[in-house]
C-alpha cells in the first residue's frame, strides 16, 4: 500500500515541492490541502501539478481535506522566507506563530498520529514548538534542518577532490542560520578531510576551507528551494519506505543544561521515525562553537516563550 502524505503550508513552496515529487514519481499517495489564501492563480497551478501527475506510474496527488489527516503517514509542512532582512527574520517568525500553530492544532484535532516534516526558515524553532503544540514523541517531529547543507558541502568536497559520490561524509549541524561544519568528523575515503591540506599533491588547502565554509553558510544556498526540495525528498523516502538515512536535521532534544530544543544534529530517519544512534563527537573547539549554538538558540525560544509572543502560551 501507498503511503498517503499530506502536504500544506504556503502555495510557492507546496507547488515546488509537488514538482519534485512528479519528477521524482515515488510510491507515495499525495494529498495537498488547499491554501486558505489561494488566489485563481494558485488554484489553476495546482490544478495543472494535479493533471500532471496522472502520467506518473507511481506517484498520485489529490487536493484532500482536514479528514485526510487522520490516515495520514507523513504531514509536510513546507513555507517560503518572506522577502525582508535577515534581521527582520525573528520577528516574522514571532509573527506566524498564531497560524502555525492554528495549523498543527488542526492537524492533530483531526486525527494525526504519523510524522512530521518541516521546510520552512527557522524550522528549528518550529520544529521545537510544533512538538510542544502537538504532544507527538519527539521522534515524530523533523525538520531539513542542516542537510541540504550537508548535502551540498559533501557534492562540493567530491567535485573538488575529484572522489566518488559515496566517498565522502561530512557534517553540517546547529542550524542553517548559525552552523558549524565538523570538520573533525569529515572523510574522504579513510582519511579525516584535514589529512587532504598536509598532502600539496591533492591541490586541497586552508582557503579551499574558507571558501567551502562561506558556500555552506550562504543566505543564497539558504534560500535554494531546489537544493531544499531534494533534501526534503530524500528525508520523506527515509519516513515512508524502507530507505534510512543518517541526516542533519533538526530534531528535538531535551538533555541539553539549557533546556530542550530542537537543532540539527546527525540522527537515524527511518520508518520509526527520528533516532539518535550515538552523541556527536566533536573537537574541543568545535564543541565550544556548538555549545554557544545552543545556548543562543535556547534564549531565543525562552525569549518567545517568556514573551508570550505568538500564541506560544
């Protein structure tokens, strides 16, 4: 049987992703529910995506209803960054916090009880507040989190010393706007990636460094749907078939000094859900910089929670 996901959030983003899904033509029974603010437009691309999908062989997409949730495996949320400053990006997520959770209320008012997928700026601080809304496990609740970076930090370490695709495995964790590359933790073959700049016959060095930790972090990769879609592909296939991965995505943790949160860590994605196989290792300064991650990541939610901003009372 098919697994049947739900999709819902803001129209750009669930179109984008939709056409991802109809080029990559899983096995999965897509349900999208419709935007409250569709305008013509939106309704007629949603339509066109629905009448596309009829020439997959495997992947099907209906506009559902509220009712769909209470059978469904898997609810994608998935919201654009509005176009204002960096700066200004807290406070929108202050701002949409009384429809965000307005819309996981509705999602487990009616009878959810599968996993929850995140693709949205700061979903760390909505995976975080969607677990508190909701009363899912933690297991159940992810977001993208760091992995298109991962992602894309391992495609560039490929190109650039020219090795396979399977050959390299490196780590992007904290979060998408506040991340730390673990290069102690990074491999290309057998050997740790910093081995690659003691050895001048690999043409690998410090700025090469430099220059792949300004690509990760970049607002521009950031905002790259395209990369974000594939990432949130790969994760919904781990969720819904026998596909595990070991990804950064943001997942809840509650051990930390500071309090619980959710950030971007490597974890297991499987049908089960989100596991943590072992604690992150990392070099002494490297946990110093994670340390300070989470610390700035927990006053910003105590200071949401503290402020009663967004309806998060």
């Amino acid at each position: 049987m098919k697994a049947k996901v739900v999709i819902c959030g803001d129209t750009s983003r669930i179109d984008s992703f939709l056409t991802t899904m109809i080029m990559k033509d899983p096995s999965v029974a897509g349900i999208v529910l419709p935007v409250e603010s569709e305008t013509e437009n939106s309704d007629t691309a949603l339509s066109a995506l629905v009448t596309a999908a009829h020439l997959c062989q495997q992947f099907s997409l209906t506009v559902g209803k509220n009712e769909d949730l209470a059978s469904a495996d898997v609810v994608v949320i998935a919201l654009e960054r509005p176009q204002i400053a960096a700066e200004d990006m807290l406070t929108y997520v202050q701002g949409i916090m009384p429809k965000f959770r307005k819309l996981v209320n509705s999602v487990i008012e009616n009878g959810f009880k599968g996993k929850i997928l995140i693709s949205a700026p700061f979903d760390e601080l909505l995976v975080y507040f969607a677990w508190r809304f909701s009363g899912l496990p933690q297991t159940q609740l992810l977001g993208v989190g760091t992995f298109s970076q991962t992602l894309f930090l391992q495609s560039q370490l490929k190109d650039r010393l020219r090795v396979g695709e399977n050959d390299v495995s490196a780590l992007v964790v904290g979060t998408p706007q506040q991340q730390l590359i673990v290069w102690s933790r990074s491999y290309v073959g057998p050997a740790p990636v910093l081995m690659y700049l003691a050895n001048q016959d690999n043409h690998f060095s410090a700025e090469d460094i430099a220059n792949l930790e300004a690509a990760s972090s970049s607002q521009s990769l950031m905002d790259n749907w395209a990369i974000q879609d594939l990432a949130l592909d790969r994760l919904l296939m781990a969720l819904v078939e026998d596909r595990p991965l070991i990804a950064t995505v943001s997942n809840i943790q509650t051990e930390h000094e500071v309090g619980a949160l959710a950030i971007s860590t490597p974890v297991l994605v499987s049908l089960a859900g989100v596991r943590r196989l072992t604690d992150l290792t990392l070099s002494d300064s490297e946990e110093t910089d994670f340390e300070t991650i989470i610390s700035q990541l927990r006053q910003t939610i105590t200071e949401i929670e503290n402020g009663k901003l967004g309806g998060t009372e």
